[in-house]
C-alpha cells in the first residue's frame, strides 16, 4: 500500500462551456483507490467465507425435525436428572416418574458430575433401561387391549441446566434402547 504521493496518475481534460476555451489538467491518483478497493474484496472475502454455523450439504443425511410446543405432557414416562446441591441439602439424582432410581454423583477423579461406576451396564445405565422397559411393555400391554391408546416411544427429559451433557448422553442412550426412541426435552422459555 502507499503511504502518500506516488503511484499512477491519470490526467482528464475539464470541458466547460463555450468550446473549451478554458481547459484545466486534474490529476487522479489511482493508488489509493486501489488500495481502498483491495481492502474492500479482502474484507468481503473473508465475511463470506467458511462460516462455522453453516453445514456441508450432504444428500444422504436427513435432519432430524423439531418442534416447539407448549402441550402438557400426557401419560409420557419423564426422567428427571438433578445435580447435587451446593450446600449438600440435596443428594442429587436421577428419577423416573418421580421415583429415585440413581443417585448423581461428583466423579472424585476429575470432579464432574457422574453417576456412580456401579450403575453403568456398558455404555448405558442400567437401572434406567430396566425401568424404562418395564414402562414400555406396560404400554404396549396397554395397547393390547386399547388400540386407541398407542405406544409412541416418546419420553420426556427434565434436567437441570447444570447437568452436562456427558452426563446425559448415557439417559439418552438407555432411552433409546429401551424402545423409547423420541425425546423430548422439557425446557422453559425466556419470556
């Protein structure tokens, strides 16, 4: 870039009236504008380029769909994950419909929260998929006998904002296997 002076100048003749009886030389230094323009193409090079919200197209992958709703949940199994407290007055855990099944704990080797070692069948929670099971046949029992109350495989998950996502993974997987296939995430709004 320039710093002044220097560079390319063009020179243009000034055409008044009369036939041009006065003419008068400007000169144009095109350096600076260059540079100005250079600037400009970079920047917008730049704010257009790799935006890491924006996802390669891919055909063979189809997004999952969303929805926002404000319906009461219905006679949907809910598993609940709350942290221990600050103060130790609460133990925390992990609750299916209300009912404590594991306790939530603070892992004594990095000091995140956990469950306790004893509670993992794999890569999934044990306790939780036979519970969760247990609810599924009782769905499909139910559905047996009345057909208009069909098994969805939805379940509801209510947890504390604080609880890691390392920590829910494992919730989910054990949902998932346990034939509930849809999650719903119980979430409140900002308003």
């Amino acid at each position: 870039m320039s710093a002044g002076g220097g560079g390319q100048q063009v020179k243009a003749s000034k055409f008044g009236r009369g036939g041009g009886a006065q003419q008068k030389e400007v000169h144009l230094n095109l350096t600076p504008m260059i540079d100005m323009m250079t600037i400009l193409v970079v920047y917008l090079v730049m704010s257009f380029s790799a935006d890491p919200a924006t996802l390669a197209n891919s055909k063979d992958i189809t997004l999952s769909q969303i929805q926002i709703t404000q319906e009461k949940p219905g006679e949907v199994p809910t598993v609940s994950v709350a942290p221990p407290s600050a103060d130790g007055s609460s133990m925390g855990g992990l609750l299916l419909d209300g009912k404590p099944l594991l306790p939530v704990i603070i892992n004594p080797k990095d000091g995140n929260l956990d469950f306790p070692d004893s509670a993992y069948s794999g890569f999934e929670l044990f306790h939780l998929k036979e519970a969760l099971g247990k609810a599924a046949e009782n769905a499909k029992a139910i559905e047996s006998i009345n057909p208009t109350k069909k098994f969805k495989g939805e379940v509801i998950i209510h947890t504390d904002r604080a609880i890691p996502f390392a920590v829910l993974k494992p919730v989910m997987r054990s949902a998932g296997n346990a034939g509930f296939r849809t999650l719903k995430i119980a979430a409140k709004g900002l308003n």
